[in-house]
C-alpha cells in the first residue's frame, strides 16, 4: 500500500513546522516503500545538498525497515560501508529518517541528526 500525495505532503509541512519551531531550515521528503520520491520540500534558507541527503536517508529507511539513527552503530563496518559504495551513496547511516506504516518512509535533512530525526519523529506523530 502506497502513500497518498496528500498525506505525504502533510508529513513535510508538519516536519517544516517543527524545524520552524526550533529556529531551523530542512528539506523533507517522503518516498514510497521502494525509494521513489512521493514528496520533496525545501524550506527557504536550507542548504541545497540537503535535498540528495534527505531523499539517501529515507531511502535506506525504506530499505532497512528501520530509522536510520539505528544504523548508525554499524556505519563503519565494512559490510555497510560496501553498501554505500555499491549503492552510489544511496545508503547513508545517521538520524533524520523513519519508515512508515503504510509504507515509505519520511526523512529530514539540514540540522543534526538529532535535529533531523526531531522533526521526523514530530511529524509521523501529528499525521502518521
């Protein structure tokens, strides 16, 4: 089962307004449950690369099953890191991306992976 536009949509205005609220420019991006962009939002002063970086980590949420901030005990290992490698830097360890129950995940990028995942986690709570 795929997201709707509609919700997705919901999830990066809820994700922009918890950045906003912690003074904060992010880009936020829902995929579907095989990596495809479903939404992409790019608030105003957020740094460009954080649009590859956002769409990378819910990517690897999707292809995990898991949030990223999980993963990041394993970034270094060599089987991970075989992974970035082979994907083309498609998977990347780090907070700021949590998969979805109907599929897709949501992920955050711009802040710390703590601030990332902050504003992740808020919207998945609001609209999730």
């Amino acid at each position: 089962m795929s997201i709707s536009i509609e919700k997705a949509m919901q999830l990066v205005q809820a994700a922009h307004a918890e950045a906003e609220s912690i003074d904060l420019a992010v880009t936020a991006v829902v995929v579907d449950e095989s990596g495809r962009l479903i939404a992409l939002g790019r608030m105003d002063g957020a740094r460009p690369i954080s649009v590859d970086i956002a769409t990378n980590k819910a990517y690897t949420a999707v292809s995990f099953k898991q949030p990223t901030q999980e993963l990041s005990g394993v970034a270094g290992q060599a089987w991970f890191q075989s992974l970035i490698v082979s994907s083309g830097g498609k998977v990347m360890a780090g907070g700021g991306a949590i998969p979805l129950e109907d599929g897709g995940a949501l992920a955050v990028a711009g802040g710390t992976d703590e601030q990332d995942h902050r504003c992740a986690e808020a919207a998945i709570h609001r609209f999730g």
